[in-house]
C-alpha cells in the first residue's frame, strides 16, 4: 500500500511541477475598453494605434454611385440618413450595438447605397470614426464606389497575406474609413467562417465606434445570415415596387428576427416625400430680402 501512495505523491508532483506546465498561446483579449490590444494566436490584431497606421486616400466618389454629398449636408436624401443615424445612435445608448449588416432580400434593392450613405452619414459626427466594410465577395462595389483600389482588403487578411492597417483606407478630411473586399476568392462563406473573421469583428469596435457591413443579398448567399450571428444588428433594405411581401418574410425568417434592428424602404419617389421638406428648407436658409412680411418666402422660393 506504501508503493501505491509513493506512486501517486510522485505523480502528482510531476502533474504540478513548473518545468512541466506547456506554455499557454496568446488568446483573443475580450476585455472592452479604449485602449485595448486584441491579440490573436499570431499577434496583436488591434491596438490603440491603429487609426494612425492606416493610409489616407482623396474622397473621389464615382459620378453614378449616389454617394451623398458631403459639402451639401441639407439635401433631402442626406436629411433621411441623418434621421436613421438619429435613430441608430440612440439605439446605441440603450444597448451595446457598434457592429451593423446591411442586407437586403435580394439583389438590385439598395443594399449597398444604404450601406455606404449611413456609413457617410455616421462619419459626419465629430469623433465618430466610422469603419465601412464590403462584405460582399461575390459582387463587390465599395471600391468603385470611392474609386480606390480593391485590394489589399478583407479577403486578403483573411488569407494572411496582408496586415488590417494595410487594408483599411481612410478619407481624407472625414471619420470615414473603408475596408474593400480585397483579392476574389472562390470560398466566401468559407472565408467568413474563419476565426479570424470572428475575431476581427470583436476587435474592431475598440477603436470604431461604428462598423457598418455591407453584405449580399439573404435569399441568394448564406454570408449574410452568418455575419448577423456575428454582429450586433441586422438592417434589412427593400425597394418600393421590386420588393415583394414573400421576400421579406423569407427573409426575416432566415434571421430568425432576433436582432433585426429595423428596415429600410429604398425607392420612394423625391416628390412623394420631400415637397415640404424642400419648402421648409427654403424658408430657413431665405436671405432677409426673400421674406415676404407674413414671414414666409416670396414665391420664388417655395418653387425652387
């Protein structure tokens, strides 16, 4: 009985002993924070200064991408983005939302000019670094959108064959950065599903306040419904006399509707919407001289 405990004593001893433990890898840091330093198995992944690691580029929109324009805030489609980052803001003060995919239910419905306008809108806001990401593998826009070159970018961290901070652009005079989908791939669901995306998702809001994801189409690819199960919210796009009732209830039962943040109702005709909101504007920004004495525009004005 005296060998079975000495057996034991020393194999316990062994167990425990400091020259035997194997080194632990790093882990991803989940610790929020300003400041953090995320780490993943192959090193830091994002830091504190990652924001002034990351190249600047002109703001060069393309003439046919309906980007809003940044020197004439008051235009009625820039006054509905304002509205919807009014909304997600506040939303963002009752739960921890930073992460957001926008999809749609099928192509051709305003996914990617939601996407991107929300992210410009976003990016206005002093302090409000705003990251775009173009998630959509399959027919990526973002980079013709802002004519800039599509890689490096997510594919190709992804790969490892390029750093985040290499990958991620900056506009020049904004908060706004973009991430371009980067090199074609064959495998984008595959690609998606990688740690390293999860990982990235979670490190990201250390330094963004807003990580906005433009992603394909929920009824013809599975890569939007994976990146909901990874963000904190999920904003569907329809389009007015395209969008049908089928699509968008297959489409928010593919979601589950358990982080389904809102829908956007793409398509409305300018004069169904922004009549008054033109007359308004008119009256405001009138000289003295254009006021009539009842106070309102002279006539001219209200037909502008």
């Amino acid at each position: 009985m005296s060998r079975v405990h000495d057996a034991l004593r020393r194999a316990e001893q062994a167990v425990f002993a400091p020259s035997s433990v194997p080194a632990q890898p790093d882990r991803p840091s989940h610790e929020t924070g300003v400041g953090t330093v995320v780490t993943t198995p192959g090193g830091p992944l994002v830091g504190p200064d990652l924001l002034s690691r990351i190249q600047e580029i002109l703001f060069t929109p393309s003439d046919d991408g309906h980007l809003l324009d940044i020197k004439r805030p008051h235009e009625a489609p820039a006054e509905e983005f304002r509205s919807l980052r009014t909304r997600l803001n506040h939303l963002q003060t009752l739960q921890p939302i930073h992460t957001v995919v926008i999809t749609s239910p099928s192509p051709a419905e305003g996914k990617s000019f939601a996407a991107v306008n929300l992210a410009v809108a976003e990016s206005q806001l002093e302090g409000n670094a705003t990251l775009l990401i173009d998630c959509d593998f399959r027919r990526p826009i973002v980079h013709n959108l802002f004519q800039c070159e599509r890689t490096p970018g997510l594919t190709d961290f992804l790969m490892g064959k390029a750093r985040i901070e290499d990958c991620i652009k900056k506009i020049e005079g904004t908060s706004l950065y973009i991430l371009p989908a980067g090199e074609a791939v064959i495998n984008p669901l595959e690609l998606l599903n990688l740690r390293e995306m999860k990982h990235l998702l979670d490190a990201l809001p250390r330094v963004f306040n807003w990580v906005i994801l433009d992603s394909p189409p929920l009824l013809f690819a599975a890569d939007a419904n994976l990146l909901s199960t990874l963000c904190s919210g999920t904003i569907l796009v329809v389009r007015i006399g395209t969008t049908t009732i089928d699509s968008v209830t297959r489409a928010m039962q593919s979601l589950c509707e358990n982080n389904v943040l809102g829908i956007i109702v793409n398509g409305a005709r300018r004069g169904e919407l922004y009549s008054k909101y033109t007359y308004y504007h008119s009256y405001y920004y009138a000289k003295p001289e254009d006021v009539a004495p009842d106070g309102k525009p002279e006539e001219q004005e209200q037909e502008a």
